[in-house]
C-alpha cells in the first residue's frame, strides 16, 4: 500500500485548520467517518447538520488515527509513543 505525506495531501488547507499530529507522518487514508478509520489515517472532523465530527476524535485516536484535522482550535493531543 502506497503512503502519502500529510502536506502532500493537504498543502495549503492546513494553514486554513486547525491540526494536531505530526506534519510529517506517512499516513495511509484520510476518514471523516471515525467508525472507519484505521491505523494511521488522518481523521477530518467537520461540523455537520445533524452532528459533530469534533466529538469523534477522542475515538479516532483510539481507532489510530496518526493525525487529526479539525474546525475549532480546541487542541488534542495525539498519542505519538503509539506509532
């Protein structure tokens, strides 16, 4: 499977949000759904009509997500002893 830099990824969006994780971690997927992600995806948390995906993230770090990408500036630490 073919991993990616993250600021290959995203370039300029990540001047526009807030991010937690390491820049220059190789993920392999991006998920806005955190029942779906896996080891080291980024998690994208977006404010939706009927929920929160910022209420997620806490589950998307458990699941392994390497890194997060979010709308407030709440900060959440990303365990990095994990990888």
């Amino acid at each position: 499977m073919k991993t990616f830099d993250l600021s290959e990824i995203l370039g300029d969006h990540l001047l526009n949000n807030t991010f937690c994780g390491n820049c220059e971690s190789e993920i392999s997927g991006v998920c806005v759904d955190s029942r779906e992600v896996k080891e080291n995806n980024v998690f994208v948390a977006i404010t939706g009509v009927k929920t929160d995906g910022h209420m997620y993230i806490p589950k998307a770090v458990e699941l392994g997500a390497s890194a997060v990408v979010c709308e407030n500036e709440k900060e959440y630490e990303i365990n990095e002893e994990r990888r």
